[in-house]
C-alpha cells in the first residue's frame, strides 16, 4: 500500500497530507487518477482540492482540470529556505544600502503577493519605512514587488494584474493596467525595474531579480527612496543591483 493510501485512510487532516504526498510524487493528476491513487472517494478527494485551489495551495488547470501544486506551496518550499536565502543575499543588501545610502529590500512571492523579508538601511537621513520585514503587498506595487511579477510566468500575468487591481486601485489609483503592463515590458527589455511616483508620489525605487539554477525567479532585490535618488542614479544603481545578481548566481552555484 502507497503512502497516500495509508494517509487516507486517517483523519481529514490526514487526507490532506495523502494528496500533498501523490502530488509530491507526480504532478498534474486529474480528479479519477488522485481518487484511485490515494482511495478516497471522487466527492471527498474534489471537496479537498476545491478547498485547497480556493486558498492557493493546489493549482487547477485544463480542461478536464488537472492538478498541482499553487503559489502557497511554492511560497512554503521558498520559504523553508529563507534563513539560507537571507544569509546568502545580505552581503547584496548591505553593499546596496552603502552604496546608495538608502533602503535596500529583499522579496520573494507568495501567491499574487510579495513579502518583504529582510532589509538592510543606508545612512542617508530620509529612509522609507513604508516597507518592514514581514510586510505583504500585492505583486506590482513597488519596485521589488514589480520585478517578481514581471519575471513570473507570462500564462500568469493577465490573472495576477486583475487580482492586484481589484485590491489595490483605491489605494494606487497611479497604479493602472497601462501602467503594470508597460512597466513590465520595460522590465525586460532593460532586465531591470524602476519605478517613479507610480505607488506613491516622491517615492522611487528600482529592483532586479534573483534566480534559482535553474532559470526561475525565486526573489528581487531592490532599492527604494526619495524619487531623485533613484532616478539621478539609475545607471549607477542598475549596474550594482545586476552585479550583485550575478555574486548570488554564483554563490547558488557553488552552494549545490
């Protein structure tokens, strides 16, 4: 007997775990295939899963839907790593906030959100505090929060703009589709973000992307200040946040 049969033979919570275990094993399952899988019935097994996409922990697609993993799960496996990931990246931020004499920021996903999980503070004497450690924002609002949803998967964009916009307008009227998808396409073409007056007047700040090995955006490091710090600084700022992409490349490299 698998694994997930024996786990489904327990409590509701144990259920969960027997389908978390299928999926850890392979993944996109249809409905039938998790059903015989793990041996609960179709009704329990769909009543499981709609709960679970519901909240973002299993991802439904297709047609017949198949299913696995969501964004909370990949947000859990990210951040079972953070203390390495902090470590690992605060040298970046210290450098960055010498270098600039403002706030540096490290983010990682967690659904259609960014939290702001370590930073580090320059000695320049007007610092933002708008972004604490633990602080969560819908992806696209700020600079860090922009760089993860524009190197996210494009299958992901038009959904991920619709949710941000649909809990964020009032709060960042600057901030329109318009906006999000020209910023995104700059992004790239520049393989960095930087944003102006767009979340908040005055404000700017600019941001680039951490990779995992292979090639999927795991974080974004970013600098966020008075507007004319950033934008005087661009080319400055740009350079350093892309070479201290390039030292976190390799430290990941040679952590393996």
């Amino acid at each position: 007997m698998s694994k997930a049969m024996k786990l489904a033979q327990g409590n509701a919570i144990d259920k969960v775990c027997a389908i978390f275990s299928l999926l850890s094993e392979r993944a996109p399952l249809r409905l039938n295939e998790i059903s015989h899988a793990t041996g609960l019935n179709r009704v329990t097994a769909l009543r499981i899963l709609d709960a679970l996409s519901k909240n973002d922990f299993i991802q439904r697609s297709g047609n017949p839907p198949r299913y696995t993993f969501g964004p909370e799960v990949t947000a859990m496996a990210v951040n079972s790593r953070l203390p390495n990931l902090r470590e690992l990246v605060r040298p970046s931020l210290l450098r960055m906030a010498d270098l600039s004499g403002d706030v540096a920021l490290l983010s990682v996903r967690s659904g259609t959100e960014a939290i702001c999980v370590d930073r580090m503070t320059g000695d320049y004497p007007i610092s933002s505090r708008m972004m604490e450690i633990g602080t969560r924002r819908p992806l696209a609002i700020g600079a860090g929060s922009m760089a993860l949803l524009a190197w996210a998967p494009t299958s992901e964009h038009d959904a991920i703009i619709e949710i941000t916009l649909s809990r964020a307008a009032e709060s960042y009227p600057r901030l329109t589709r318009e906006v999000i998808v020209e910023q995104i396409q700059l992004a790239r073409q520049k393989g960095y973000v930087m944003l102006l007056d767009v979340v908040i007047e005055k404000l700017g700040g600019i941001a680039c992307p951490i990779y995992d090995l292979h090639g999927n955006v795991i974080a974004a490091i970013s600098v966020t200040a008075l507007r004319e710090r950033i934008a005087d600084r661009e080319a400055e700022l740009a350079a350093a946040l892309i070479q201290e992409q390039h030292r976190i490349k390799m430290m990941l490299k040679q952590g393996q």
